[in-house]
C-alpha cells in the first residue's frame, strides 16, 4: 500500500508514528490546507514522505500513491473520498465514513465499478479483545442488557461555551457527541450483534449540536443504550448482560484495553489480547494486507459493517430531528 494522508490534525500526528513502522506500507504524500502546508512539510520531513501539497489534483495525479486516507473533518470525508475513487485510488476513511448512509452508498457504488477498496477507520473492529468479545458471546446465554458509556469532558467545551466553535462541536461539520464519542459504541454493538431494529436518540443540545446523549437501540430480545458524552465525565465501561454472566470493557470502547467475563457462580477472569502496540496498528496492518493482496471479499464484510452503521446514525440524526 503506497498511502497518501489528508490532513494535519491530532489524528495524523498520532497515527504518522505508528504507519512510519508497518512493514510493507508507504508513505508517500501529505495534503494539507494552504494554511497548514508548512506543517504538512515538517511531518513530511520527520516521515520522509516525498510529498506534501495543498493542491489535491496535483496530490491525486502523482502516479506513486495508490491509497488515500481521508482524516479530514466529518463533513469533508465525502467530497474528498469520492474525488479519490474518481482518480482510481483506493480509499480508507476516518470515523464516521460519511454524513449520511445515502452518501456512503454513492462512493460504494463509485468503488465497485472500478474495483477499488473502500473501507472505514475504526479502530475496534480489528483488535483482538474485540474477537474475543464475540468469540464469547455465547457463554453469556441470553443477551438481555447492553450499556456503553463513552464519556470524555472534551478539552475544547469551555471555548464552546464562550462562543469558540471548534469543528468538533460544530453540528455544519459533523461535530458532536453522536458522531465523535458515541460512534465508537454504534460499531462495536453492530459489530458484536448486527443492526437493530429500532434507533433512538435522546440528545442534550447546545447551540444546536449534541453534546452528549443517549442512544437507545432495540434488538427486540434485548436492549441497548449507548452515552456518548463531551460535556460530562464518568466511567468509561461497557457491559454486556446475559442470563448466564456478563462480559465487561473496562475502558473506551476505541481502544477496549480490558475484557473481563463474569459467569455466575464462577470467578471473574479479566483478559487483555491486544498487542501492546498503538491501538491504531492493527486496521492499518490489515488495511495494507487487504490492499495489498485486494482481498475484495474480506473488505465487503467490513464494509457491509460501516453501511449498517451508517444507517444507524441515518435514524438517530432523524429521530433528533423530530
């Protein structure tokens, strides 16, 4: 995989690191605003990425990059994504993939007929504490209660309060608790059972973007609520609860350090499968082996995950709404 990176926020300066030591993956090109380009230049120089532009027809052009990865601001992943696949580059896209799930379907489309992958940077999904999650499921018996609470006071919420409206919490630019914090619970609930049948969101609003809120998910049988929150603290746990014991994540679920399974009647055992690398590496190892190897197959199972969560958030920004 020869990657081009869109962007020069927090998420590209941490995840330079971590790419810089994937074997078989190259860096290649950085693009930045013009603004930014100074700063694009000194990542390209501390990575020896041989490009760096704020020019994006110039960046698409050059023959050397066949990836682009989209970590750019939520409303901005479409528009750049799709002018990627039109340029025949594969595509890997930041969280959440796209504004709405009819926008996700338009660049599916677009990479299908020209065999191109199209895949989501989602950080649980490819970790290991995430398989042992569903590898395990079934000692739990009968799903009956699952919470996720991903609550984090943003750094950025006093500014908000003053008036300074930072991307993240502006709602024009996909910020908000939904899309920043709570996306993490969506994936790993559609990731461990499916999509659910019904979606509710009861948002706390602020200047007409959520701040935090929950999330109601009805799997019939079972019941879901995540919190996703930016103006509040708590403990940051998951819990899943069967009539036979419950699996606990003790910590965010973008990184699930620590999986501790509780069955009844028997001692807790906490276990720990992740590597002790970034949380990062693993999607990227896997991004570059898919790509490299275009495993079509095994990136449509990843995809069809992403286009199920989409549709999620499609019905929590509509029950919002009204």
């Amino acid at each position: 995989m020869k990657l081009g990176i869109l962007g020069t926020g927090m998420i590209v300066k941490e995840v330079l690191p971590v790419l810089a030591e994937i074997e078989g993956l190259e860096l290649v090109g950085i693009l930045s605003t013009p603004r930014s380009l100074p700063l694009a230049k000194e990542l390209a120089q501390t990575y020896q990425l041989p490009l760096a532009t704020s020019d994006y027809e110039e960046f698409l052009a050059d023959e050397r990059l066949d990836t682009i990865y989209v970590a750019l601001p939520n409303h901005l992943h479409y528009e750049y994504a799709k002018k990627a696949l039109l340029a025949g580059k594969h595509v890997i896209c930041e969280k959440p993939f796209t504004m709405t799930a009819d926008e996700l379907e338009d660049l599916v489309v677009l990479a299908k007929e020209r065999q191109l992958l199209l895949l989501e940077a989602i950080t649980n999904q490819y970790l290991p504490n995430f398989t042992y999650l569903k590898e395990n499921l079934h000692q739990l018996g009968e799903i009956k209660v699952v919470t996720c609470n991903y609550s984090q006071y943003s750094s950025r919420y006093d500014a908000f309060k003053r008036g300074e409206i930072a991307p993240a919490f502006d709602p024009k630019q996909g910020g908000g608790a939904l899309r920043d914090l709570n996306i993490y619970n969506i994936h790993l609930v559609v990731g461990l059972f499916g999509a659910p049948h019904s979606v509710q969101y009861l948002p706390n609003m602020d200047q007409g973007v959520d701040t935090s809120g929950l999330l109601v998910m009805d799997y019939q049988d079972f019941k879901v609520v995540c919190i996703g929150s930016k103006d509040s603290s708590a403990a940051i746990t998951s819990t899943i609860q069967g009539n036979k014991g419950s699996l606990v994540v003790n910590g965010p679920t973008n990184s699930l350090p620590q999986v501790s399974l509780a069955l009844n009647g028997q001692d807790i055992q906490v276990i720990n499968q992740n590597a002790a690398h970034h949380r990062m590496a693993d999607e990227f190892i896997a991004f570059n082996e898919m790509i490299t190897t275009k495993d079509y197959q095994k990136a449509q199972t990843y995809l069809d995950h992403s286009r199920a969560v989409m549709q999620v958030l499609d019905q929590a920004a509509s029950s919002m709404k009204g």
